[in-house]
C-alpha cells in the first residue's frame, strides 16, 4: 500500500502574516495548503508491515505556495515564502 492510502488529501487556504523584503511592509496573505488527514480506519487489503505504518502516521499540512505576489500597489514583487514551514503536523 503507499502512503496516500491512508490519508484523506483536500487543497485549503490559510491567512498568513509575511512581510515583503522590498517594500518592507507587512500584510495578510492567503497561502494555499494539501491537509491530509488520516482515514478513521486503515484500508482493505492491508498486512502487518502496513498495520503498523498506519499506526504511526499523522495527519499533516504540506505547502502548495513557494511564492506570493507583494500586496503594495507600488511594489507587486514576488517574494519566497521563507518564513513558514513546507510541512506541519495537525
């Protein structure tokens, strides 16, 4: 079995406060998250090796955004998303 077996996967948004290194100002932006979250029983099909796989797995958000546009009408550069983790346990 592979790992996307036991997860349920859904895109989702969520708010973040970042900072553009140009412009130097600070907003709200919208970054766009996978959240898997793990099934209430392991599937059909599964051995001892996956039994125990699937005992050990969390659920988890993995980042989508790299990049974000800058918000200030005068700036509009894209900058990295540096300051959030690619990857957070729920």
């Amino acid at each position: 079995m592979e790992e996307r077996d036991f997860f349920d996967e859904r895109p989702e948004q969520r708010t973040h406060q970042l900072t553009c290194p140009h412009c130097r100002q600070t907003m709200d932006y919208e970054i766009s998250w996978i959240v898997r979250r793990k099934k209430n029983q392991i599937p059909r099909g599964a051995d001892e090796r996956d039994r125990a796989r699937f005992a050990k797995a969390q659920s988890y958000m993995v980042r989508r955004d790299d990049l974000v546009g800058c918000k200030n009408v005068r700036c509009r550069k894209r900058f990295d998303v540096a300051g959030i983790q690619s990857v957070a346990f729920l």
